[in-house]
C-alpha cells in the first residue's frame, strides 16, 4: 500500500496480514474497555453508588458495548483469529476496573482518560494505514471519535483529581500499550 499520506504496512507484513492484526487488537481492546466498565459498575453497584460520574461510566459502557459488536462481526466475517489472550484480557480489565472504582469516582475516570488516550493515539496509527479499506477505516474514525470524547468525559468528570493521577495515568497507559502489541501478534 503506497501512496500520498499513507504509511505502508509494517516492514515484512503484508497489506492483508495488517489489517487483519488491526481487527485482531480492535477487537481485543473493545474488550478489555467492556471489561473494564464492568469491573468499575460492579464495584460502584456493589457500594451503591449513583452519581453523574456512574451514569457516565454508563453512558461509555453501552458505546464500548456497541464498539464490541461490531468487531464481533468483522472478526467472523473476515475470518480473523482474535487473540489468544482474550481469557487475560477479561481478567485484567475487569481487575483494573474494579480497582480503579475502589479507589473512587476521580480514579475511575482517571483510567477512563489514560486508556482513551492511548486509544486515540491508536486508532490515529491505524488511519494513517487504512486507505484501502474504506469500511473498516469509516468505523476506526467512528469509534475514535468516541474515545476522545469519552476521555474528554473522564477529564470534565475530574480525572486529574485522582490520588496520584500521573503515576496512576503512566502506569495504565503503559498496561494499554503493551495490551495492543501483545494483541497484534499473539
């Protein structure tokens, strides 16, 4: 894939075989951000919590849902092997979810921002690349537009106010990134 504007595939890595991994780790990531919703509502159900921070987790929980599907779908039509390390993706996401809701309603939202960013940054990669397949490039605009304003949600929700938010951002952001080249390959 040559052109004006769009990277090629991966030194070694053929057009198809590219686009296949993206769907792969797409797949994966929509995953792990259902995961994470779930683990975050479990525990904000559990101690009963109800405020406009929970009802935005919500909100963004039902878009990931939508997210989730239709990579569902283009995994079974394409024919592409999700990753095999989906059975740690649902362990680790709902963990981390769970975890950052224990430590409140700002820490949650702080996992919200640090992993949209990374998403955002991702799914941007990918654009560059997908100049050849204009449906899976359409939905990668798509679902980036609601990342970022999911992250922008987490952020007017107080994310930055979390205990230790840099540490807290560094440290799930960089979880995020090694999630997505595990997810590419394996």
């Amino acid at each position: 894939m040559s052109g004006r504007g769009r990277r090629p595939a991966p030194p070694g890595v053929s057009v198809d075989k590219d686009i296949e991994a993206m769907i792969r780790v797409d797949h994966a990531g929509e995953y792990g951000a259902v995961r994470i919703y779930e683990g975050q509502l479990a525990v904000f159900d559990a101690l009963s919590r109800t405020s406009k921070a929970a009802d935005a987790i919500r909100s963004m929980a039902q878009a990931e849902q939508r997210h989730l599907k239709t990579f569902d779908r283009l995994v079974n039509e394409r024919k592409v092997r999700p990753t095999a390390l989906s059975p740690a993706w649902r362990i680790a996401g709902f963990a981390l979810g769970a975890a950052t809701a224990l430590m409140g309603e700002k820490a949650a939202m702080a996992c919200t921002a640090a992993v949209e960013e990374v998403i955002d940054e991702h799914y941007a990669s990918q654009l560059d690349r997908l100049g050849c397949d204009a449906e899976l490039k359409k939905t990668v605009e798509d679902f980036r537009g609601d990342e970022i304003a999911h992250r922008d949600e987490a952020l007017a929700h107080g994310a930055e106010q979390a205990p230790a938010y840099r540490l807290l951002s560094e440290a799930i952001k960089s979880g995020c990134r090694l999630a997505i080249k595990l997810s590419e390959r394996i």
